[in-house]
C-alpha cells in the first residue's frame, strides 16, 4: 500500500461504524481494517477491571483455536506489551504474523485490537495501524454508553449489588493524560466492598480530583459513598470552590447519614492558569509526593471526615512543581496485613513508569501481601504534574 492509498483514510473506516448497533461499532471497525488489509482474522479485546487480562469481546465462528475462552492474561504477553509500551507489538507464528495494536483513549487502555496477516508489515501499515487503535477506542467511547458489551467485557467476575452501586460512582476512564497533568487511579475492592471511591474532571482551566472512604461495608458503605460523591459532583458542577464544595459535601452527609456514619477524604483543585493547588484534608491518610527521586509524605493538617462536625474543613496549600507525582491512597492500602508493603519504595521504582501501570502496581503489591484477602478497599489515586506549558 501507499500511503496515499485510501485505505488508509481513517474517516473511511469510522464510516463502517454509521450502519452498526453500539454493541458491534467495534467489531465492524475492526472486521473492515481486517478487509483492507487482507487479514487473515482480527479480534478486540477488552481490558477488564482487574488490570491483569483482557476478554475477546465477541466470539465469533472460525475465531483461531489457541485462544479458548476468550480470556488472555496480560503478563509476560503481547497484549500486555502492547498496552504497557502503547506501541504496536509483531510476532511472527506459524509463518502467520499477530499484530497486536494497543487501543487508548488519553491514556486511558481500552483494550488491545489483534490482527493476523500472512506477509510482514510493513512500517507503514504499522504507523496506520497505530492510528486506527486509537480511532477504535473513541469509538468505543462514544458507544460504550448505548450498550452493557463492554461493560460486561470488562467484568471477569459477577458483581454483588454493593460493588454495581461502588462501580457507577467511578468516572468511565480510569486514567486520563490532559496536557498539564497524567491522572489514573485503581480500586482494588474487598469482599465485602468497603465505600472506596475515586473521581475527577479536567475542565478548560481547573483539574478536580477527588479520593474518599465511606465508614462500613456493603450496602451500608455503597449507599453512604453515593451520598458523598452526589454531593461533591453536585458542588463542582455548581461551580463552588473548592472550601464550599467541602461544605457542601459536609452538609449532605450531616443532613441525611446516619448520626454514626462518616467519610474521610481529599479534595483537590489545581488552577491551570496560576499554576496553584489547593486541597482539603477530611482526615484521611496523608499523600506521597515523589520530587527529584525522592518521595515524601506531605504534612498536612487533618480536619474531621465528612458528616461529623459542622465545622467545615480547611483548604490548604498543595505545591507543584512540573515533574511531581502526586500518590493519594485509602486505608487500604494500609492495612495490618499490608504492613510490610513498602509503598514508597514502590512509587520510587515506579518513577519512570506511565502512572497507569504504576498505580497497578502498587495495588498488585497489597493484593500479594495479604494473599488476595483484603480486608477493605485499596484505592490509589497517582496524579502528574507536568506544568501549565506542556
């Protein structure tokens, strides 16, 4: 091919999407690549919640036999190689050659779209390639709110009602890259779903960020966390600052929680235009900063969780400098027996990894510790400040 052949007209391909339902928008995009390319089969695979596999999101007849299933672990494989290096991956089998082309939306892994061809690609179908992975995942985007496909791709396990409730109070995307700042974030749930939760929004020229942690468990802690995060959305998308959306949130859980129920948090709000952060601590356990090699933990002041006190919370001075890592954690990510996890050597020797895969890691770590028995939520929230001018 040439390279301006039209095959190579990413507004072509999308086009295959306008005749497709949500569920298959996809596929369609990917079986019409497979065609211009002369593919021998293509599949989609979904990254799942885990981080540790991805899920065909279709199994359609002929599909090849050594994939059963439909489930592929990310380690030590292509897939994950794909997706750690956001670089295509070749590998020659059977004198067939998989392509395995990495599918992100900002940063955030959507998945991993898999080709097999007879001839070698060349580096020029490998550059269109490239593109047409990151074409699939806006349109898996967009689509992905018409249709529970690949929701359901993503979910390796059944969820309880608590941890449906937990999942809806997440943003859609789990990592975003905007410019001045890299944000990703992972909940690695307990058993019994402790009220963990994570959210943030990257609007013209303010970031938001927020981690929090609803007392109790199951429904009782998905029900209270609901109450906290509707009340800091409600506050952010009103415009508030940052010390009235506390109040706002405080507020709430003071009005309609239990006398008993409480949630510890920190609120975040980076102005993009003077280059300063704000945050409000609610008594939750204190963040690392990774500066020059070196990480620390910052030395805030605690005020009570949200819903205790009608004393509303302090907003204090958070500083940036452009090549910070800011790491911000729930309790457990703490607990007893995580002790001997070390995070901050984690987040030292993670310094040069996409915050992404850094975040993985350091959940991967406290799930190993405890054996896979966690005792509450482990949430880790990692945020990049590059600077206003990047």
């Amino acid at each position: 091919m040439a390279s301006n052949d039209p095959a190579f007209d990413l507004r072509d391909l999308l086009a295959a999407v306008e005749s497709a339902p949500p569920a298959a928008a996809a596929e369609a995009v990917a079986v019409e690549l497979a065609r211009r390319l002369g593919a021998v089969d293509v599949n989609f695979w979904i990254a799942d919640y885990s981080g540790r596999s991805v899920v065909r999101a279709e199994r359609r007849p002929g599909a090849p036999a050594e994939h059963p299933g439909g489930h592929m672990p990310l380690d030590d494989g292509p897939w994950g190689a794909a997706l750690q290096s956001q670089a295509v991956q070749v590998v020659a089998d059977a004198g067939q050659h998989h392509i395995y082309v990495p599918v992100t939306n900002r940063g955030d892994a959507v998945g991993v779209l898999e080709l097999i061809v007879d001839a070698v690609p060349s580096h020029e179908v490998l550059r269109y390639l490239a593109a047409a992975g990151r074409a699939v995942a806006y349109v898996v985007a967009a689509n992905r709110q018409f249709t529970d496909l690949y929701e359901w791709g993503m979910r390796t396990t059944h969820f309880t009602l608590p941890a449906e409730i937990q999942r809806r109070l997440l943003p859609s995307a789990f990592s975003c890259e905007a410019g001045p700042v890299t944000i990703a974030a992972w909940l690695e749930p307990s058993h019994d779903i402790g009220g963990d939760t994570f959210d943030y929004s990257v609007d013209l020229d303010t970031v938001h960020l927020s981690i929090t942690d609803a007392v109790g468990h199951e429904l009782e802690g998905a029900m209270l966390a609901t109450l906290l995060v509707g009340a800091l959305r409600n506050g952010r998308r009103r415009d508030l600052d940052l010390a009235a959306q506390a109040a706002n949130a405080n507020t709430a859980l003071r009005l309609h929680a239990k006398p008993h129920q409480f949630v510890t948090g920190q609120l975040v709000r980076i102005d993009l235009a003077s280059e300063t952060a704000l945050i409000v601590n609610a008594g939750h356990p204190l963040p690392f900063r990774l500066r020059g090699g070196e990480v620390t933990e910052l030395a805030l002041d605690a005020d009570m969780p949200f819903g205790i006190s009608p004393t509303a919370q302090r907003v204090q001075r958070l500083d940036l400098e452009p090549g910070d890592r800011f790491v911000f954690v729930t309790d457990g990510m703490l607990e007893r027996n995580a002790a001997r996890v070390e995070l901050p050597d984690i987040i030292r020797a993670t310094a040069q990894e996409h915050a992404r895969e850094a975040v993985h890691r350091m959940t991967s770590a406290v799930v190993d510790a405890v054996g896979g028995d966690l005792r509450d939520d482990a949430t880790v929230v990692c945020l990049d400040w590059h600077g206003a001018g990047q």
